[in-house]
C-alpha cells in the first residue's frame, strides 16, 4: 500500500516509487516500462511525490492510456 500524502513525506513516498517501480531487467516478465510508455516513474510520480495529487489518480490516468 502506497504511502498517504498526509501522513507521509516526500522522501517516504520518493523511496516508494523508487521500490515499487524499479527497473528489474526482465523486460518480458516485468512491463513497467510498457505501463508508463517508457517514462520515467519518479517523474510521472512527480505530483504525487510532491503531494499535489494522490498516487491512485496518477496510476489510473496510466492505466487508460493506451
């Protein structure tokens, strides 16, 4: 479960990102890349890591990008 804007920092939820989505060099098994259309996490995470916009807004707008 990702951390909540109000009750965490921005490094807690940087080092969230950070874990939840690193690279794992199994591009067939993994997908990360293809989600985020080869984007960065921490930059599409931006706003939530700033605490402007939940984690689950962000991940929804990636999910009906197609």
């Amino acid at each position: 479960m990702e951390p909540k804007i109000e009750s965490s920092t921005e490094e807690q939820r940087m080092a969230y990102i950070s874990e939840t989505f690193r690279c794992r060099s199994d591009c067939d098994i993994c997908g990360i890349c293809q989600v985020f259309h080869g984007k960065e996490p921490l930059l599409i995470f931006e706003d939530y890591i700033a605490g402007r916009r939940t984690f689950q807004e962000i991940f929804r707008e990636y999910k009906r990008i197609k």
